[in-house]
C-alpha cells in the first residue's frame, strides 16, 4: 500500500483554521443550495468556487508553515488558483 498511498504524519491544525474550514464548507452548502433554488443561477456557483479556493490556498498555506515537502503544498495552492480562476469564469 506504500505505493499509492503515503503514510504521512500531519499535524493536527489549530482551532481557529477549523473553525474557518467549517464556516466556509457552510458557506459552499448555502451558496450551492440558493443556486438550486434559484433556477441553478450561476452566480452562486461561481461564489462556491471562489470559498472552496480560499480553502485549498489556507490548506496550502497550513502545510507551507508546518514545513512539508514542496510535493504537498504546491499542488494545494495551484489547486486553489484553479479555483478562483473558474469562479471569475462563472461571475463574469
């Protein structure tokens, strides 16, 4: 199993990144709900896209402080560009 999947040892994240994680997946659910309610308007969807970037940039950013390979956080922070980029294409 060490192939595919890696054993690693991450730290546990602090109390204020949780509470912030948990407020944003709340805010996807909303936003996402009100798209469906609304006739599957596009802008909230692209308002969804725009926290679940916020929150792969602040994982980014968790593992750049606790020290983890270049392999962990920069995909999190490209992950987290793609993102923001989609939500500008569903806003505009």
């Amino acid at each position: 199993m060490g192939i595919f999947f890696q054993d690693r040892e991450r730290k546990k994240s602090s109390k204020q990144i949780t509470v912030i994680r948990i407020i944003l997946l709340v805010g996807v659910f909303a936003f996402l709900l009100m798209g469906l309610k609304n006739n599957f308007d596009l802008f909230y969807t692209g308002l969804a896209f725009i926290l679940v970037g916020i929150t792969n940039i602040i994982n980014g950013a968790e593992s750049h402080y606790h020290r983890e390979k270049k392999k962990v956080y920069i995909p999190e922070y490209l992950l987290g560009v793609l993102f923001l980029t989609i939500a500008v294409t569903y806003l505009s």
